[in-house]
C-alpha cells in the first residue's frame, strides 16, 4: 500500500494551538484514496524539527511527504514551489533560537524547488472550491528550514516531498485576519493526496506572479 506521510507543527509565537496539528490529529492512521497515511508533529525548533520529520520518514518509509506549516494572513492554501538555504528568524522558535542570517547547512545549494505537482495541486483545490495558489516564499523561519532540510537529505530518493502553508483557523483570527474552517482544510489535504498520487507530472498551467 502507498504510504504518504503528513507533518505538521506545534503551536508556536504565542499561540496556544497550531492548525497543521489539528489536522494530522483528524487525518492520523487514516487511509485517503488508498493509501496509508501516517503523521508527525514537529517541534517549532532549528535542527530539531529535522531531526523528529527523518526520524518520522525512517519509521514510516513513505512514499510521499507533505509537510504542513501555519501561515497566518494568508487566505488560501499555498504549494510552496522554492526552499531556500536561510534562517533568519524575526521571532524566536520554541527554544529561543533566535538566528540571523545563517544557512540551514554550511556550503550546500542555495535551494531546492518541491517535488511535489503544486500548480496540479492548486488546479485540484481550486477546481473544489477551495482557495489556493503556488507561493514563491516558505518565508525564513521553521517552516522553510524544514522544507530545505527534508529536501536536501531527500535529494538522491524518490519520495516525492514538498511543504504547504495553510490558513489560521476562525478561532485564531484577529482583527479581520483570514481564516478556514479545520474542515475545509481537512478537505483540501486529502485533496492534495490524491493529486500526489494520481499525477506523476505537474500540470503546465500558470501560477507565477509579476512581482
């Protein structure tokens, strides 16, 4: 059986829950389309959210991953295409690393794009009516260091792996901010597993931005 796995993020800067968790408590020993779906919730800290995803992967040996991070003041669902080799954190992580300026690994590519098929991933959440596009920024804190870690130690496999940032839920929300209900998220990540599993090659639509 195919066997996708799904991390997600504890509550972090203030918060006291984190969407991504509540998602993968929804989704944890499901099967979606077929395939097994196993969890991992990281810790919103440097190195050692790398260290709890590849232990997670060596468990599990999946065949895809999808990683999940918050991103407060966004609307929709956003496939990150680009992971950068930078940590420069405007707000400590849950240990009180607070790094400016310095790479995720010392000499190794400046980034990684995701391997997953986003532009077919946003076609499919769109198309459910579910707001979404391709970001070109995973940002500078936990989120992206994940992302580029998993992408560099992934790099001679072939499990598909990419991050997506998903909404606040309506109880986060302040001050007009965006939100989703836990819902529809879950809705979309099923989505975006069986994208993952039915589309070897992305689809060649547009998603880029001017500026």
């Amino acid at each position: 059986m195919t066997k996708i796995l799904i991390t997600g993020f504890e509550a972090f800067g203030g918060e006291t829950i984190n969407p991504t968790e509540r998602v993968i408590q929804r989704l944890k020993d499901s099967d979606v389309n077929g395939a097994q779906i196993v969890t991992c919730v990281a810790p919103v800290v440097r190195y050692e959210s790398v260290k709890k995803v590849m232990s997670a992967i060596e468990e599990h040996k999946p065949d895809a991953i999808i990683c999940l991070g918050q991103a407060g003041g966004r609307a929709g669902v956003t496939p990150e295409r680009v992971a950068i080799n930078i940590d420069d954190y405007r707000i400590a992580d849950n240990a009180g690393n607070q790094v400016i300026d310095q790479p995720v690994f010392e000499d190794e590519p400046a980034a990684y794009f995701s391997s997953l098929p986003i532009k077919a991933i946003v076609r499919d959440l769109t198309s459910a009516g579910i707001q979404a596009s391709v970001s070109e920024s995973a940002g500078t804190f936990v989120c992206n260091h994940l992302f580029y870690a998993i992408q560099h130690k992934l790099r001679d496999t072939s499990i598909r792996n990419g991050f997506v940032h998903i909404p606040l839920l309506p109880e986060q929300a302040q001050n007009d901010q965006p939100s989703m209900s836990l819902d529809i998220m879950i809705k979309a990540v099923k989505i975006m597993i069986n994208t993952v599993l039915t589309e070897e090659e992305d689809a060649i639509i547009t998603g880029g931005k001017i500026c």
